[in-house]
C-alpha cells in the first residue's frame, strides 16, 4: 500500500474476518479511485464504513454456517432422488436396484435436516425453525408411514412403479429441491446478518 494513502487515512487492521492484505488493497484501490477522498476525516469514515463493523462469530453464525453447508447437501440429495425417479419413469433402472440405492440416503437425509434444526433451537432461531417445521413434520409422517420392510428405507420396489406414485415422489423430490435452494440462501443472508450485528 502506498505511504502517502496509508498516512492519509491512519490505516489500523480492526477487523479480524477481513484478512490485512485484503484490507489494504481495497483501501488502496478506494483511494486512488474516489478523489473526493482528500482529508483524513473522509477517509477515517471510508475505513470505518468498510472495517470497523463489530464482527462477531457466534453459536448463531456458526448455526448458519453449518446449516449452509449441510444444505448444500441435502441439495444434492433432492436432485439424487429426482433423478433417480426420471430412470424409473422412463425404464431405465430396476425398480429393486433404484430402491437400494434410495433408500440407505433416507436417514442421512432426515437426520441432517433434524441436526440442522436442533442447532437452531439451540441458538433460540425461532423463526427460522418454524419455516422447517412443516418439512420436519412431513419426514415424521413419512417415515411413519412406509411400507413394512426389513431396512429403514422408505421405498418398496413393489409399488414404486405405479405411475401415480411415481409422479407424486417426482413432484416431492421438486418441492423439497426448491425449499432447499431457498432455505440456502436464508441460511446465507443470516450468516452474514449475524456476523455483522452489532
């Protein structure tokens, strides 16, 4: 960073999230692009504006961070099960080979979504958790009510192929794909809500 601009503005590293060498290049770069910034007293408020934000990383940011990554996951589950359900539809899986490999992604899938909300209740995320209830809710019943089978899956190679059936777990898998997308973006705007709140 050039001298003069670090003198100019009385560059201090305050913020522990924003790394100092990044710092430095955008104080650089706002200096030498905005020419209104010729008093100390200007460019102090510029550093305070970019910088000085109270970031605190908290159980709720960390809650956040989680539930975004655990999310992405979920994501990928949903678009797994999609997929899986086109093959079938269109003939070209095995139903009984289609259910193996859907229904051990059963568990995983609903315990990530229920660890992603336990976290939230420990951060006291209310609202946030009263936007997943209904999903939870709809896992519970699900699970609830599967067809009788040895393992823990939700799946039964003998009644998936009903067209009907396999169009209503076709228009879930696209459901619960859009909620999860959305929900990543909550998740994301809360995080970053959260780690700059004063």
């Amino acid at each position: 960073m050039n001298h003069s601009a670090q003198n100019l503005i009385g560059w201090k590293p305050t913020n522990r999230i924003i790394p100092i060498h990044l710092q430095q290049l955008l104080l650089s770069v706002f200096y030498y692009t905005q020419p209104k910034l010729n008093s100390p007293s200007q460019a102090n408020k510029l550093h305070s504006i970019l910088f000085e934000s109270n970031m605190s990383f908290t159980f709720v940011a960390f809650a956040y961070l989680a539930a975004l990554i655990l999310t992405a996951l979920l994501i990928f589950f949903a678009i797994w099960h999609i997929i899986a359900f086109d093959e079938l539809k269109n003939d070209h899986k095995n139903p009984i080979e289609q259910c193996k490999s859907l229904n051990p992604l059963i568990i995983p899938e609903y315990a990530t979504h229920a660890f992603i909300n336990l976290l939230f209740l420990l951060g006291g995320q209310w609202f946030t958790l009263f936007l997943n209830m209904p999903l939870i809710a709809f896992h519970i019943n699900k699970f609830r009510n599967r067809p009788v089978m040895s393992g823990f899956g939700i799946y039964d190679p003998t009644s998936i192929m009903n067209a009907q059936a396999l169009n209503s777990l076709q228009r879930e898998g696209w459901i619960k794909l859009g909620f999860y997308v959305i929900t990543f973006f909550y998740y994301l705007y809360g995080m970053i809500a959260e780690l700059i709140r004063d």
